[in-house]
C-alpha cells in the first residue's frame, strides 16, 4: 500500500468540484483508492508517502471518440464541409495504414501524446486494417492507455479505401480472435457510419455484437448533408438512430460521436437505450457541423461525455476539448438568445473524465474501490497571481493554461505510467 499526497481535486458530481488542499489517497497494493481524506488516519500513518507536493492531483482524461489513423492529418482540411473533408483528406490518409511500419511509428507516438496529455482511457476507432488495429492495440498498452479500440468496417461509399463484405466479415473475426493477448485495451465493433456499410455488414455486426456480448461505437447525426444522405440509403427509417436500431446496434453503451442535429425523438431514442454521446465540440466546429445541445441533452438524462475526434478535432489534449466544448456551449447560449445555460469549469471537467470514466465500470471522482485513474499537474510556471490563489482557482487556470509539460506525473489503472 501507499499513499499520494498533494493538492487534490475531483468530480463527484455533475457541477461539484470537490478541492482538498493538501489531502490524501490511499493506495491498496495493487492501486485501488482506499480512502481519499483531508487529513492521514493513523492507520495509515507507516505506510510510504509520494508527496507531489504543491501540485494538483487531478482525475486523467477519457476520450471517449477519436480516430487513431488521422493522427497524422491534424490541422488540415479546416476549411471543407465533412463529406467533402472525408473524402479529399481522410480515407487517403487512412489507406497509408496498410504499411505496417508506418502504423508502428505513428501510434507509438500517438499513444505516447495521449499519455503525456493526461488521456489514459479511450474509446478509438482504427482504421480497415487488422494488422494495424493490432499494432494500435499492442502501442497503447505499451504506453499505459487503457478503454476500448475498433477495427473499422466499411464496404461502401468511401472512395479509395473499400473492403468488400466477406473481407470485412472475415477480417474482424481474425482481429476480435487476435484481441485475446490483450489485458488492457479492448475490442469494440465499429461499423463507420451507416453510409459506409451496407445492409448485409449491418446485420451480421448486429448479430456479432449480441452473440459475443460486445459494445459498437459509430457517429450519429453530426451533419446535415450526412443526414440527408441516410435518409436516401435508408427511406424505411424515419430518423438516422433507427438505421442502427434495426440492426441490433442500438443498445446499452453505443456510443455515438456528435449528435449534433439529434431531435427530441433522437434523444429519447438515446437515453431509453442508454446510448452514450460522445460531444466533440472542436470539430464540430471545425467542419462547420453545428453545435450539439449539450445542456437540453444533460437536461434530458442523456449520458453524455467528451471526445477530440482527432483529425476533425485539431486538439488531441482533452484538457483543451474540455475547455472547447465550454466555449460551445456558450455559442449556444448567445444563439438561444441567453436561455440556455453555458457549461461551467466544474462540468467541463465533469464530463471530459468522471462521466467517460464511468463508460469503463468507474465510479464518479476518486472513488473508493475504483483503480485510481490520475495526473499531477505543476502550475509552478504560470504567471505569478495578484492574490494567493485558492486550490479551485488554480484548478481553473490550470484546466485553461496547462500543457504537457505542467503534467508531471500520470496514473492509469492504479500503475504509475509517467
């Protein structure tokens, strides 16, 4: 057993930010918190202390949508509409995942990035390739980042990187057959999108999905052209949910990335099968998607949590999604004409961790008996303050302000893996 010492804070609930200053959290030896406390029990007073000191000791992040293959595509394309977006910048760079050793180098960095960020749970698509989802998998359990990772499925409609419909079958067979080595990071099924699968991949993912008792991931309602184009491939289905609905794959933790444009319907269909949303407010912004109803969405009783969605996402760092996804909703409330409220710190943060933590079988904030999930952040090198500074002020600015270098330390799963 040990126990860390340093300036902690956590969210309990949503829009509750609990700040111990100088506080506690006990370890059992295989890292699952035993107690988090202002001041140490006398119980605990022989064992070894890690004192961070000064610093925060904050919950680590879970992106909870990105697309691990577009890592090296950040930053381009900003300026064109999704489907013309995927089409001229993504499923190109996505066919370079073919070659082995590229994949090698580009998600040993990226899985590097994430831990250095702070990000240790994730819930990623792959691209088509099994080889390369393996290699994914195998980097990001090197790097310490726990959650869920997905071989893409895709056997229509995508220009330049197609797999036929056996090939896909056959192909996500041998990959779940190969995820068994793993401890850490998981298989998820991944249809694309309901445009890139065609009704027969549809079905048999459904039946998979309940035959091995696997999650699905997917995006949902993200664009108006997007919509549209459902709405043509699928004119039996009155809204863009039902496409996935029919097959099986809206269920109990699907996570769907945006929902940007999702109706009252939509969203009832959502939190009655308990669908997660995965917000990805950069991009949305990014490729011109609209702002998703965030607060009518918690409102609601719709679990809601955050994603990057890197590349439509130009931040990997879910301290900056998080800090994004405040300014959206703010958007949103200047275009409510001020009726909806804006997301506060305490939310933001809320959602980018204790929410998607949940998604793993986590309780909210540090809870007792959860695998501590954590990062130490030094604010040693901000600009001096003009008053001494509370511990929630200074969680405040560091959620604002932080990098990687401010993240000193990294905890994932009870391991200490930075």
């Amino acid at each position: 057993m040990q126990v860390l010492r340093g300036n902690i804070v956590h969210a309990p609930a949503l829009g509750e930010l609990e700040a111990l200053e100088h506080g506690f959290i006990v370890l059992d030896d295989d890292g699952t918190i035993v107690s988090v406390c202002p001041t140490l029990p006398e119980e605990y007073a022989a064992l070894p202390v890690v004192d961070y000191g000064d610093s925060l000791v904050m919950q680590s992040f879970a992106d909870m949508h990105l697309h691990a293959p577009q890592y090296p595509m950040l930053g381009m394309g900003m300026d064109l509409p999704l489907l013309e977006w995927l089409n001229t910048y993504t499923f190109v760079t996505e066919a370079r995942f073919s070659d082995n050793d590229y994949a090698r180098r580009i998600y040993k960095k990226l899985a590097a990035d994430l831990i250095r960020n702070g990000t240790t749970r994730v819930v990623m698509f792959s691209s088509l390739h099994t080889d390369a989802t393996l290699i994914l998998m195998e980097e990001l359990e090197r790097a310490g980042v726990t959650g869920y990772v997905g071989k893409v499925n895709m056997d229509r409609n995508c220009e330049g990187l197609l797999e036929t419909t056996e090939e896909s079958k056959r192909e996500t067979l041998r990959w779940l057959d190969a995820c068994d080595r793993f401890k850490y990071v998981k298989p998820i099924l991944t249809p694309r999108f309901t445009p890139a699968c065609t009704d027969e991949l549809m079905e048999w993912l459904g039946k998979l999905a309940e035959e091995r008792g696997l999650y699905v991931q997917s995006h949902l309602s993200e664009n108006q052209s997007e919509i549209a184009w459902v709405r043509e491939l699928h004119p039996d289905c009155r809204q863009y949910w039902e496409t996935y609905d029919k097959y099986g794959l809206w269920k109990d933790h699907t996570v769907m990335a945006h929902c940007v444009h999702s109706d009252a319907r939509e969203c009832a269909a959502m939190r009655d099968a308990n669908v997660v949303v995965a917000h990805c407010a950069g991009s949305n912004i990014n490729l011109c998607s609209g702002v998703s109803p965030i607060r009518k969405m918690l409102r609601e009783g719709i679990w809601v949590t955050l994603g990057s969605d890197i590349a439509g996402g130009a931040a990997l760092p879910m301290y900056r999604v998080a800090t994004m996804s405040i300014r959206a909703s703010k958007i949103k409330r200047i275009e409510s004409s001020w009726r909806e409220e804006f997301l506060t710190v305490p939310e933001g943060y809320y959602l980018a961790t204790s929410s998607g933590h949940r998604y793993f079988g986590a309780k909210d904030g540090f809870a007792v008996g959860d695998k501590l999930h954590a990062i130490v952040v030094s604010d040693a090198d901000f600009t001096e303050a003009a008053r001494p500074l509370s511990v929630s002020e200074r969680f405040e600015r560091a959620m604002y302000m932080m990098s990687k270098d401010s993240i000193v330390s990294v905890w994932s799963e009870g391991r200490k893996v930075l």
